[in-house]
C-alpha cells in the first residue's frame, strides 16, 4: 500500500519525497530502540525510521510555502515495493519530475547522493530425481545432491566475483528445500536465487544461461531494473549545492542494494537516494545517527527553495 500527502492533490508533483515504513524481522530486544552516543539503535532506525521522521518534519516545515512536493510512504519496500511504489508508477501514473528516497546513503563522505544502483532479479530453480527408501540411496536419484551439485559447478562460477565489493553481478542463495521425508531420497528440490546484476553481467544474460544448464528448471523469473540516474542532472546538481549551503559536502556515488527507486527509473524518471546518516540496516548492529538529522532536513529546505 502507498500513502501521498502533498500540498496539492496530484500525481504529477515536480518533488516527490520517498519512505517506507516496513522493516525486515530482527530478535525481540531490536524492536525496543535504544538511544546511545548520538545514535538510535534498533530494527528499522537506519532502515528506514529515521529518513521517514526527516520527511514528515521537512512537510511540517514547507506547509507555509505549499511547493510543489509530495510525500509517499510505503509498507512493502522489503519484500520488492510492488504493491507500493511498483503500483502506484506503472498502475496509478504516478510521475513527478524528481524524486529523492530518505533510505540511508552513507558511505564515503557524511551523506552521499545515491544516482546508481544494482538491479534485482530473483529465480526458482528445480531439479528432479527419483525417491527411494533412505536406507537404500543407491536406488533413487537425489533432487537435492543434483542440485546442490549443478549450483556449485554450474552456477557460482557465472559470478565469479560475488564474494567481493567490486561492482559486479553477484548472486545468493537465500533458501533451500526438497523432499517431504527425513527417510525418503527426495524427488524433487528447489533453490530460491537472488540476483543483484550491473552492466558487466545483465539479468537476460543470467537468465540464458541458467535456461542452458541440463538437468535444471527454472520454474519462476522475475526481474526490476538498475536505478540509473544521470548525474549531471539538473536535480542533483541543485541538491549537491543544498547540501554545500547547509554546510556538508555530498557527492553521488553508487551502492550495491537496491530500493523503491528503480521502479521509477523503469519510466525513466530522475530518482536518487539521499538519507540521514545511518549504518547496519538489516544487521544486529543497526543504528541511525541523531545529529545527520536536522542537516539533512536544512538540505532538503533549500534544495525545495532553490527549486
């Protein structure tokens, strides 16, 4: 689901402002928030709590002015955002001129401006072997030694680089399962891949050669594009300059996840993410750093006044 609040009622505002407010699962004791040394630590502080309450604060602040802006928050970021973002784009018509997610950039300078990131391509594959009682292996086919082997062999070494930070294609793989018995040679296994692709190896050309390995099904595909912004964009320079005035530098880099905003950059609409400082999303460690926060804000103020 996708909640807009904007100044005017329109689908077309020059800004829109991007949040979401579901998290992914943490242990019980991330949910009860911590604040220490400057930072708030808990689920969903950094990811992304924090660039939320920036938001709703720089609306509070704008109401006066009533610019062309718009705010949209979302419950399903971490799980793909079609219901969201993906819906609201390609199924509502939703098209502003530029629009800045709050998810954290923080990477080489205080807060980065984020003009490019991985795209998201996510496959089921099978294969399919022949049950037989435990006791006697010899007399079935193992789906899941078959796969286990066909990944190892046949499918890491597409990426060959997928362990490190180098830009590159990289692929993980997040869940596993066959059979239905303990004490039965499974008939069937599944493994659930997650693709982060670049230029240097494309989803399409993933997609092939998974469909040219022998023994393999790939029973389901899907796949979003790369968030891919020109960084001499208009926007982004007005916004570098913002950041300047509110005293901080902020350069526009590139991050390996992906967010919401590759659904706009499959219109081609300019997009960006821009946050308040933040570390550790979706690790035991995550915490968003309280003072980034009004910069942050001052930023966007006279990013939307230099507009």
């Amino acid at each position: 689901t996708a909640l807009i609040v904007g100044f005017e009622k329109t689908l077309t505002p020059e800004v829109l402002a991007h949040g979401h407010v579901d998290v992914v699962p943490a242990d019980d004791d991330m949910f009860e928030p911590e604040l220490r040394d400057g930072c708030l630590h808990g689920r969903g502080t950094a990811d992304m709590k924090a660039g939320v309450a920036c938001l709703m604060t720089l609306m509070q602040r704008l109401r006066s002015q009533k610019p062309d802006v718009a705010l949209m928050l979302t419950t399903d970021e971490e799980t793909g955002g079609f219901d969201g973002a993906k819906h609201m784009v390609e199924e509502r018509g939703l098209r502003p001129s530029f629009a800045i997610s709050a998810e954290p950039s923080t990477g080489d300078r205080y807060m980065d401006i984020v003009t490019e990131q991985k795209g998201v391509a996510r496959a089921t594959i099978k294969s399919h072997g022949r049950s037989a009682h435990a006791s006697r292996p010899w007399k079935g086919e193992n789906a899941a030694d078959q796969l286990i082997h066909l990944y190892t062999e046949d499918i890491k070494p597409m990426f060959p680089d997928a362990n490190s930070e180098t830009w590159n294609t990289t692929v993980n793989l997040g869940r596993m399962e066959s059979g239905d018995a303990a004490n039965k040679v499974p008939e069937e296994a599944a493994m659930h891949l997650d693709i982060r692709w670049t230029q240097q190896l494309p989803a399409s050309e993933v997609k092939n050669r998974l469909e040219g390995i022998e023994q393999l099904e790939l029973e389901s595909w899907f796949n979003d594009p790369m968030l891919n912004t020109d960084a001499e964009n208009r926007y982004i320079q007005i916004l570098e300059r913002s950041c300047h005035e509110s005293g901080f530098d902020a350069g526009t880099t590139r991050k390996n996840a992906a967010s919401d905003m590759r659904h706009f950059s499959a219109v081609d609409i300019p997009a960006v993410v821009f946050g308040p400082e933040g570390y550790g999303p979706h690790e035991p460690t995550e915490h968003a750093v309280v003072g980034s926060m009004e910069d942050y804000i001052s930023a966007l103020e006279r990013f939307v006044e230099r507009l």
